[in-house]
C-alpha cells in the first residue's frame, strides 16, 4: 500500500508579468507545470498545490500532470492524494518562466451582445460577449500551428465565419459543420477557438475516449484520467468533435446532457462522478457527408441548431498562388459534381498540396499526381479534364523503370 505523502506548502513561482491575456498555446500549461516540479525536484506536489500557484483549473493542471507522468517527464509520487514529482527529464520540458493566469472577475451576463466597440475583454475560460471573441474580424486569423485563416462571410449575414461561430458560442447555440473533407471545417474553428479541444471521431470511438478511464501508475495503483470532454467542460472552453458522423450514436450521447439546459454529465465509469460545465464551454462539429459510414441521426441533428455547409474558395486559392489551370480542374469537377456527372472534386487542401508538389517535382507531376489521387471510378474524367486543362495528357505518379549506371 502506497503511503500518503504530505502536501507540500505552495512553490513560489518565478515572477512574470502575464502575457496580455491567460490563454495558453497547445502544451504551454504542461511546460509550466514542469517548472515548478523541476523547481521542487524531490518534493511531492499535488496538481491543487500547483493550481494554487499558477492561479489556474486544479482539472487542468492535474491533466498536465497526468500528460507529463504519460511521457516519463515527471512521476506519481503517491495515489492518495494524488501528488506528483520531477523526474531526470522533468527540467528539459520545463518553460523558462511561469507566468501565473491573472485573477477571474466574473462578469454579469447581458440580454444582447455589447458593442464591439466598446466591449471588454473576457477573462479566460468564459463565453461572454467580448472583443476577444466577439468582435469582428477583418483580415487573417492566426490558427494554432501559425499557418494563417482567410475568413469567408456567412451567406446570409454580413459576418466573417470566425466571428459567427464566436457570436454563436456567446449564445450557446451549438453548431455542425458539413461539407467535403479539405473544405476548412477544422481550419475554421481552429481560427474561430484556437483553445478548443478536439476529438477526431471515427468508427471506433469510445466513450472513455470523450469522458476517460483508468491508466495504471508507476506504482501499480490505477487512477482514472479524465478526457477531453470533461477536460473541456471544467475550462470552459470548446470541445470540437471531428467527423462525429463517424461516431457511434450510442457513445455520442455522452456527450448531449452537457449540450442541453443540464450542462452535466455523470461519469459511470469513476463511480457516477458529476461533472458541470464551466461557462464558455461549447461544442461544434464537423461532418463530412460523403464519407462512407458518416450518418447524421435525428439526435444529433437535433443537438446542432446551426448546420452550415462549408465548400471550398477557389477564388482563395487563386490569392494563394495555386496554378490557375489546377483551380480551373477543380472549378470544372465541382459544376459536374453538382450535376452527378462525377462523385469527386479536388478542395481546397489538394490545390494546396498541388502548390507544393509543383513546387518539388513540377507542374506535370503535380497533374498526374491530381489524376492519380482522385477515386478509381472517377480517374478516367478527371484524367479528361486536367488534359484539357493543361493541354496535354498525364498519367498519375508512377516508378518506372530501373536507373542503371552506364559503365
């Protein structure tokens, strides 16, 4: 039986001033919290003593304790309580500075969006109306992997997507986004919520992939690790669900009592735990309608009060540099995809890739590449098209034969 280690007394944190904001970049938080490990080595800290200092969500600093110990950057000092301390590697993955989350000040909520002229910052992990998230956007948006998002305005309205989903997310309206794959349904609400959490669903999804299980520690005590879904929910923050058509409707409905009036789930598994969401948490999600075994039940069409149909800009990857003649194939196929002459058509993130392709091997192995990605019952026109094209015939990307040293 592991003994209990004492709680340590709160670390003193290396003094920063915060960064304009407490929004944390992807693995910024587990970096921090290696910090203050590397800093203590050899004393147990338990993830509230460490949430203490940082002034952020016990729920997600213990998540990063977790994700370190996972990756052998820090260890389980003892199960109860749960308290963790620094390993050899544990200063390598450690940020230079700390930077502790200012203090919350919670802020009443409003019948009507304030103006975006005059509104004010909202503190982290809350939806409300705020130049943050709900002003509009006027030029590019940074996604999380730096790689910009060209903003498209919603049919309709006379708002930029980002700033839609933003607005819906203030409301509370979930929403679902359908089109083809590489159309930009994740670029867009990775613009929209660079802080969101995803799930990328699939056939095989679980419901300990939404809401957890159990790992097994160094000292061979198992203790439950929470997922994104809870993760999400305790932040206040949004849970992006990828291709939840794909997704099994049995495990989907873990995820409907947080979306509805309840905001609450129960999580069996860990004893009928009861987990409410914080304000600010939000669910989108994408689906992809063409792809084999993506089914889009009542239920869920019922949670998504906004479904928007997301198509790829042509017109963007003209900006972007993209060969003319490889848009023109892309605009063709399109039109005969809407006729039901062809089931394929090349989006925006194959235009991109033909960028680069052409880039490397040239224009007429980025054609025949084009030819040779499209579906084997659509091969033979889109082999038409790109002939007519670019003038001449290609054949998709092959070896041939042997290269032999002449003597």
């Amino acid at each position: 039986m592991t003994t209990p280690t004492p709680t340590a007394p709160a670390p003193a944190a290396t003094p920063t001033a915060p960064a304009g904001g407490s929004r944390l970049r992807n693995g910024e938080l587990r970096a921090m919290v290696a910090k203050i490990l590397a800093d203590n080595t050899g004393t147990a800290l338990t993830p509230r003593t460490i949430a203490h200092t940082l002034n952020r969500s016990s729920g997600a600093v213990g998540n990063a304790c977790r994700a370190l110990a996972d990756r052998g950057e820090a260890e389980v000092a003892s199960t109860t309580p749960v308290s963790y301390r620094a390993t050899a590697t544990t200063a390598s993955a450690a940020a230079p500075t700390i930077t502790p989350a200012p203090p919350r000040t919670p802020r009443a909520r409003t019948s009507a969006p304030a103006p975006a002229a005059t509104a004010a910052p909202a503190p982290s992990g809350t939806g409300g109306s705020s130049a943050r998230s709900s002003g509009v956007v006027t030029g590019p948006v940074k996604r999380p992997n730096g790689m910009d998002y060209h903003p498209r305005l919603v049919q309709g309205t006379s708002l930029p997507d980002v700033t839609a989903l933003r607005r819906l997310r203030d409301a509370g309206v979930a929403a679902l986004l359908y089109g083809p794959p590489g159309t930009g349904k994740t670029s867009v609400v990775e613009a929209a919520f660079p802080d969101c959490i995803t799930v990328q669903g699939d056939g095989d999804t679980l419901v300990a992939d939404f809401v957890g299980d159990y790992t097994k520690t160094p000292d061979g005590e198992f203790v439950f690790v929470h997922g994104p879904l809870v993760r999400a929910m305790r932040d206040g923050v949004p849970l992006f669900i990828d291709d939840a058509t794909l997704i099994p409707p049995t495990v989907l409905a873990v995820v409907y009592p947080a979306m509805d009036g309840r905001r609450q789930i129960v999580i069996k598994a860990n004893g009928g735990e009861v987990v409410d969401a914080a304000e600010g948490f939000y669910v989108v999600a994408g689906h992809n309608p063409g792809v084999h075994g993506a089914v889009l039940t009542d239920a869920l069409a019922s949670r998504f009060s906004v479904q928007v149909q997301v198509s790829s800009d042509y017109d963007l990857a003209d900006q972007l540099g993209v060969d003319r003649k490889a848009v023109r194939v892309a605009r063709n196929l399109a039109t005969r995809q809407e006729r039901g002459e062809v089931g394929w058509a090349p989006q925006l993130r194959e235009l991109l890739a033909f960028k680069k392709i052409a880039a490397v091997l040239g224009v007429d192995a980025a054609a025949g590449n084009l030819v040779g990605i499209a579906p084997e019952g659509d091969r033979a026109t889109v082999a038409a098209v790109v002939r007519d094209a670019f003038g001449r015939t290609v054949t998709p990307l092959a070896l041939g034969a042997r290269i032999t040293t002449k003597p």
